[in-house]
C-alpha cells in the first residue's frame, strides 16, 4: 500500500515537473514564424511610451533587440537608421528595444541610450525594456536579433526572425539581405523566401 502511494506521488512530481519544463521551454523559444506577436507599452527614450498599435498606418514592423554596449549592436547601427529611412515610409518603420538589464550594464542605461540615440541620429523609438519582461516573450537572444511583423486582420504575424544581413564586420561585403529581402517580399505580396536565420551578437544580459 505504502508502495502504491509513494509511486503515485512520485507519478504526480513527474507530471508537475514536466509541466514547468514545457513552460519555461516556450518561454525560452518564444515565438516563431506564423506566430502572433502580442503588442507592448515601453518607454522611449523622449520619456514616453510606444506600441506597435500607435503607428497606424504601417504595414508592419521591423522590431530590433539591440543596446548601447555590444560592439556587433554597433556594427549594425548605420544600418538600422538606413533600414527605417528605407521603410518607414513605405509602412515598415524601424522598433528598436534594449532588452538588457542596466543594473548588469551601465553602458545600457536610459540615460546613455538617450546618449548614443542623438550621437547616432537614431530616427526611430528605442525603447527600454523594463522588467525585461518582452525580450523573453520574442525569444529573442542576441543585440542585435530582428523580428520582421505584418500587421494582419489576426494581428501583427511573425514573418521573419534573425540577423540584419550575412556581415556585421564589412557593410561592403554583403551579399544577402535578409531584412529588406523579406520586407520587400511583404510589400509586393509574396512570401518570404527565408524566413528565419542565425542571429549574430552578443548575449542579452538579464
């Protein structure tokens, strides 16, 4: 009888604990292409809160985990600002969030994001994401990783995650833009051709 008990509660450990494994699991992968990206309020580095759902005329977002500090972050800084004069206009603007946690990094504070936003003429809202409570819900793990969203009846759907481009070294040595391919596919009604790729930078910093 003791027998039957112990293996029945060891039966219900196993279950609760594969229950917190599988969660902690989605958490870490967050989300993926197809998937509906659920909208925030983070502060901007004027002092104000942005949402996806307060730019309503885009046809989309080109979300952009970055921060001050990681030297692969400001490789691609240039190119960020490009991508947002490219495609806000053509309803793709640029969401730049910090996700790094500023007690770990005093080069990713608020104060030094407002700092290096006016030095880089940054065109775009960077957010700070307090709490590091959005990060997690993207999956996202490195400065910088992009989530590329169409903004659909259903909501704002996941179309493209991963790195900028293929060198984050040389600019000039390019030779696939996996950013504004998938962007110009979204705009001309195509699918993307690739949808997912390996994000290049340095690990965020929780």
């Amino acid at each position: 009888m003791k027998a039957i008990k112990f293996l029945g509660a060891f039966a219900i450990i196993g279950v609760l604990f594969a229950f917190t494994v599988s969660k902690s699991a989605d958490v870490v992968n967050g989300y993926k292409v197809g998937d509906v990206a659920t909208d925030f309020s983070l502060k901007n580095i004027d002092g104000k809160k942005v949402s996806l759902k307060d730019f309503k005329d885009a046809k989309g977002y080109i979300v952009v985990f970055t921060c001050n500090h990681c030297p692969y972050a400001k490789a691609y800084e240039d190119r960020i600002v490009a991508l947002d004069k490219k495609y806000k206009k053509q309803g793709y603007p640029v969401i730049a969030i910090n996700p790094n946690n500023p007690e770990k990094l005093k080069d990713d504070s608020f104060e030094n994001m407002q700092v290096r936003a006016k030095e880089k003429g940054f065109t775009f809202p960077y957010l700070l994401d307090e709490g590091q409570k959005i990060y997690p819900q993207y999956g996202a793990t490195k400065t910088p990783h992009v989530y590329v969203l169409q903004k659909t009846a259903k909501g704002n759907v996941v179309k493209y995650i991963g790195a900028i481009d293929d060198n984050y070294e040389d600019e000039a040595a390019v030779t696939k833009k996996y950013v504004e391919d998938a962007v110009n596919s979204l705009l001309k009604g195509k699918e993307v051709s690739v949808k997912e790729t390996k994000a290049i930078g340095c690990s965020i910093k929780a």
